[in-house]
C-alpha cells in the first residue's frame, strides 16, 4: 500500500501535465529570446508582454534581445535595449536607449523596461498573426499641459540647482555570535560625483571596523573566576578622488589622489597621488557591448608605517608605475570579461605585483551552457610587511597581512537544460517554488 501512494505521489504531476490545453504556447506569436541579467523583473515582464513566446535557447528564436546597462553621473542607470531578428527577420535590427533615475522605485524602472520592449518588439509583431489583438493607444496632453511640460523642461535644462552634483551618505553595521564568540562589522562611507559630457570628478570618503570577541568559557589561567577572552581589532579609513576627462571617442586623461590607513596593512597614514591616461580601441558609445582599454597611470606614493617593516622602515617616499588591458565582449553566443594589470616600484624593479583575471559564458550549443572565471596574481611588492612578524593568533584568524607570493581563486560551472523550448508560463506562488 505504501509503495502505491509513492508511485501515486511521483505520477500526479505527470497526470497535471496531461490535463494541459497547451495555451502556453502560442501558434501566431512571434518567438523571442531575452538576454537579460539581474535588472529584469521576468515574472512581471512576461506578464505584460504575453503576446510572444519566450525561448529558452537563442536559436529557436526569431528576435533576440540583448539588454546592457551603464551606471549614468546622477546615479541612475542607462539601458540599451538591441533587437536583432533572426530566421525570417534575418538583418532587421534595433537599439532602444533610455535612463533610470536614482530615487525611482523597482515598479517605476520594471515599468520603464516593460515600455521599451513593446516599443521594440513591434515592427517584428506587425508580421504576426496576434497583431490583430493588439491596440496602440496615446494618451495626448491638452495644449494647456503640453506647453507648461516644455517649458518646465526648458527651465530645468538652463538651471540645474546641483550643478550636475550627487551625493551619498551611507552606513552598513552587521553582527553575530554566541556563547564564546562575537563579532561585529561596521562601514560607513560619503561621496561625491559630477558627470558631465567631458567630465567626471569624484571624491569617497569611507571608513570600516570590524571585532572579534573569543570568549575561553571555563577556562580560568588567572584564578579569578572570570572567563578569559581575546579581542581583535581592525580598522581602515580613506579618501579617495579622481577626475578624469574625455578627449575624443578613444583617448581620456585624468588623475587620483587615494588617502588611507590600515592596521591590517601595517599602514598608519598613506598617500598616493598621480596622472593617468587611457585609450579605448573602440569607440566609448560601443562599451556596453565591447571594449578594449589600455590605461598607465604613475603616481607617488608616501607611507607612514604603524610598525617597522621588513625592510627597516617607518615611513618612506616611493614611486611606482601601474598599467591595465582589459577586454570585454557581450553577445548571443555569451560573454568574455579580462584583464591583465600589473606595476612595480622605481627603486626596485623586482618589487612588483600582476593580476590576470578571465571570465567566460559560452552557450555552447542548444541548452548547454558553460561558465568559466578565475584570477591569479604574482606578487612581489609587499613592502609594508611587519618586520618583527605576526602573532600565532593574527596568523590564524588573518588579521594581519602575511608575506605571499601569490594568490589565486577560480570557479566553474556547466548547465544543460532539455525539454520543453518554450517558457511562457509565470507561476508566482510560494515564491515561485517551495
């Protein structure tokens, strides 16, 4: 009896699936594929955009939608929406652009989204056999209103009462702990930025804490009754700004100035100030779906240390040179995101450090995708060691820098998906699952 309900149990879905009508599919719609990361609202987007058929694998498609964003100087985000039609739509293509403000809420943006994509998804529709389903509607202001709009619009266009300025101040605390342990994290951080067409000038100012409390309960050295315990301490604070101009469609220049302490980096005040140049091989309009930068950026750096180091210094002058390539390409078939970043002290080339970082997502073919990112750096450079070394405990709980030649860390992943290539049903409760 007990092996019937099971087998009942494990075959009632399957006898759900019979009783389906096969309404999720619909005959005279159009198929697309939506190429959208976290800023996509699915559930809600299918919702009210349900006069297509949404796939699960780029090839069955007849539109493919690739969706990039770009963080805008107000802090808002800028979306660039690509249509480019496959099969029968094969050549047609399409770019939609707009912007998100900072203080709209996710029902506001997810609306904004929803918008542009009928707008785009139309001249493909208009092929279909549900356009005769569908109404265009336009809600015309009264002459009254259309002209007050634009001369608000005008108004807000000549007098910007922040002068193209925004700030943030912000604060984060988290905590946790038990019968022998505590630990609390605190940050907390104010910035500055103004983005125009040729300029951008930033300035960060920020600050962390973070203890921890080992409590030895019933473990009493001193015979006094009380529980023994260890408290360690880390803390760093900075300021950070830079300004940076654009040139022409390729070259920009700028230049930094970084403020900081560490007692996790044996830094009691440190100093860094320089120049900065770059050049992007394609155009800056093209970097939300490609880009190849080089930028060098020298600078100064002068250290004041909170113990001697390893080479018999309390404070120091430096100068070091810094250079990155880096190379990023999004597309239907998937993504690739690299970088190669290095730099080195003048008073002792062999006092250096390199990053190699490389990510890829590939969709290899129908419903087989893999993903691949790691980064390994060679490092040379750690002149700010303790010289007299680190505690046994700062060791195991690193709350010390220690001496390294390298670091490195990778992951991957493989997924394959087959059944059904359709993927039009929004199911909601329970959160979408249990």
């Amino acid at each position: 009896m007990k092996f019937q309900s099971l087998l009942a149990l494990l075959l009632f879905p399957l006898f759900l699936q019979a009783q389906n009508t096969g309404t999720e599919f619909r005959e005279d719609a159009i198929n697309i594929f939506l190429d959208c990361n976290w800023s996509c609202d699915m559930q809600f987007i299918k919702q009210e955009i349900s006069f297509v058929n949404y796939m699960r694998d780029v090839t069955d498609a007849d539109v493919y939608i690739l969706v990039t964003q770009q963080s805008t100087g107000s802090g808002g985000s800028e979306f660039v929406l690509k249509f480019e039609g496959q099969k029968e739509f094969e050549g047609q293509k399409a770019d939609l652009t707009y912007t998100t403000d900072p203080t709209m809420t996710s029902v506001e943006r997810r609306d904004l989204m929803v918008k542009r994509l009928k707008a785009g998804l139309m001249p493909y529709v208009a092929n279909s056999g549900v356009f005769e389903q569908i109404s265009v509607n336009f809600d015309a202001p009264s002459p009254d209103e259309n002209s007050d709009a634009g001369e608000e619009k005008t108004k807000e266009k000549e007098k910007d009462p922040w002068n193209s300025w925004v700030y943030n101040i912000g604060a984060n605390g988290w905590f946790n702990g038990q019968s022998s342990y505590r630990s609390i994290s605190t940050n907390g951080r104010i910035t500055a930025t103004r983005v125009t067409d040729t300029w951008k000038l930033h300035f960060r100012l920020w600050g962390n804490l973070n203890r921890d409390k080992f409590i030895f309960e019933g473990i009493d050295d001193d015979e006094d009754g009380e529980d023994d315990f260890l408290v360690f301490q880390n803390h760093s604070f900075g300021f950070r700004q830079y300004l940076i101009r654009a040139l022409n469609d390729h070259w920009s220049v700028g230049g930094r100035v970084n403020l900081n302490s560490s007692n996790f980096s044996n830094i009691k005040f440190g100093a860094l100030a320089g120049p900065a140049i770059e050049y992007n091989f394609y155009p800056y309009e093209e970097t939300n779906i490609r880009e190849l930068r080089f930028s060098y950026s020298p600078a100064a750096a002068y250290n004041i240390y909170a113990d001697t180091t390893i080479y018999g210094k309390t404070e120091e002058l430096l100068f070091r040179n810094n250079f990155e390539i880096s190379y990023a390409i999004q597309s239907k078939w998937g993504s690739v995101d690299a970088s190669l970043d290095g730099s080195h002290y003048f008073h002792d080339p062999k006092l250096y450090r390199i990053g190699l970082y490389g990510g890829v997502n590939v969709r290899i073919v129908k419903g087989l995708n893999f993903r691949v990112s790691g980064n390994v750096s060679l490092i040379r450079d750690q002149i700010s060691l303790i010289g007299a070394g680190i505690t046994t405990e700062d060791f195991l709980l690193q709350q010390r820098e220690v001496a390294t030649n390298f670091t490195f860390w990778g992951s991957f992943g493989i997924n394959y998906t087959f059944g059904s290539v359709y993927n039009n049903v929004v199911f909601p409760r329970f959160g979408g699952g249990l």
